[in-house]
C-alpha cells in the first residue's frame, strides 16, 4: 500500500476526479477527509470507502471560505492527528461566452474556487505538515492552462493560475519536505463535461481531441495524483503532470 497510514484532505471529494481520488487513496490505505460543498456527495463517497472497511470522514466546505478550510484542515488534525496530502481539486467551470459578456460575479466565482480555493487549502494546510516536518501537496490545473480555448477565458486563467502557485509553494517549502505539484487533466468523463454532451456535433470533436482518441477516466487522474502523494515520487516537486491523452500535443 503506497499511502498506508497517510492522512488525506481532498476537496471537491463528492464526484468526478474528486471521488475517484479519494476512493484510490483509500484503497492504498490511507485515511481520507472528503470535503465538497455537496455534503450529501461527500458523505456517500466516505460511507463507500468505509463499506470497502476504509477510514474516511466527510466535511462540508465551501473552498472559497477562509473559516471553511480552516475547519477542515482541523477536522483532519483533530480526528486524525496529522494531515499528510493535500488534494486541492474542487473546481468549476463557467458558460461559454466572450469575455467581454461575461458578467464580473461569474468571473469572481471562477477564479475564487478554482485559483482563491487552491491559496486557502495550501494556506492552512501547510502549517500543519511543516509540524510534521513534510507532506505533499497536489493541485488540479487543467490542459486549458497550457493553452487558450474561446469562451473559458475566467476558467482558462484560473487554471493557469494553478500552475504558477504550485511552483511558488514549492519553491517556498521544498526545504521544509513539502512537495507541491500539479496534475492537468484533459477531457474527463466527469460532471463538468455533461453540459458539452448537448451539443452532438461538438462533443464527437471534443470528446476525441487527443492523441488517444477518447475521454479519459475519472480512475486514470486518480493514479496519477497517487503516484505524486507517494513516496515513489518523493524528488518530485513544483511539476505539473499532463493527464490528457496527449492532448495538449493534439
């Protein structure tokens, strides 16, 4: 088991990647806090890793509150006594307009959950594995933060964002045994997707838009984040690993 006896926080823990991780964590044996703004997502992925005879406990959390991380960072360290990874996943997407249509609400939003949520996780988290002396730390970019794609300007620049932070936290922390990096999925058979089904004729292009010529799998991101939580890539750090298919080479 290449997490056994670990503590893990991921959030956005309720469905898609999020969940996937979290049941793979809990599978190589460690002890996983869920945390999703869906409390009821959240605590049936905890009660599937429990009937599988896992640990895992849910927290409602909403990742752009600073008093939210707070208390799940705590209730990590409290019921667990340590916090050991970091999965900072919880993330959204927006409507695809121009930028200049989008409203400033949406674009807040946006960049508050999936650029603010990552700051706030590593913010408070990092503290409590410096007491430790180590942790690793993963954060979820995207393929849209290597490149453009018309109408996701706010979820293409947060994304971006992601990628820059990672390197800042792991520049900052290496020598306290922190490793941060990050993990940049392409299309994904998740939620966030199930809005570009609609569109016939666009999902045929965009559900093949890579090397592989399919969507990846909820699992196959999983992996890849066990892989950067465990100690087979313990000289690792500030990377981000593309898990798109060779997608941004398409």
């Amino acid at each position: 088991m290449r997490v056994k006896g670990k503590v893990a926080v991921v959030t956005g823990g309720g469905s898609g990647i999020g969940c996937a991780t979290s049941l793979r964590l809990a599978e190589e044996g460690a002890a996983v806090v869920v945390a999703d703004l869906n409390e009821e997502a959240a605590a049936n992925t905890a009660e599937v890793i429990k009937e599988a005879g896992g640990d895992a406990t849910f927290v409602k959390t909403d990742v752009t509150n600073p008093d939210d991380v707070q208390q799940l960072i705590s209730t990590a360290t409290q019921t667990y006594k340590g916090l050991d990874i970091l999965f900072n996943n919880a993330g959204i997407s927006n409507q695809e307009l121009k930028l200049t249509e989008l409203s400033l609400e949406e674009w807040d939003q946006v960049i508050n959950v999936n650029l603010k949520g990552v700051y706030l996780g590593m913010k408070y988290a990092i503290p409590e594995m410096e007491k430790q002396n180590g942790g690793s730390i993963i954060n979820t970019s995207s393929v849209l933060g290597f490149k453009g794609k018309k109408y996701q300007a706010p979820y293409n620049a947060s994304k971006a964002g992601v990628v820059t932070l990672t390197q800042n936290a792991a520049l900052e922390f290496g020598t306290k045994n922190i490793r941060v990096n990050a993990i940049a999925p392409g299309v994904i058979d998740t939620p966030i997707v199930d809005g570009w089904r609609e569109n016939e004729w666009k999902w045929e292009i965009i559900s093949k838009a890579n090397a592989l010529r399919r969507l990846g799998k909820p699992e196959e991101v999983a992996n890849a984040v066990l892989f950067l939580a465990s100690d087979e890539a313990s000289f690792i750090t500030g990377s981000t690993l593309m898990v798109d298919g060779g997608g941004l080479t398409f």
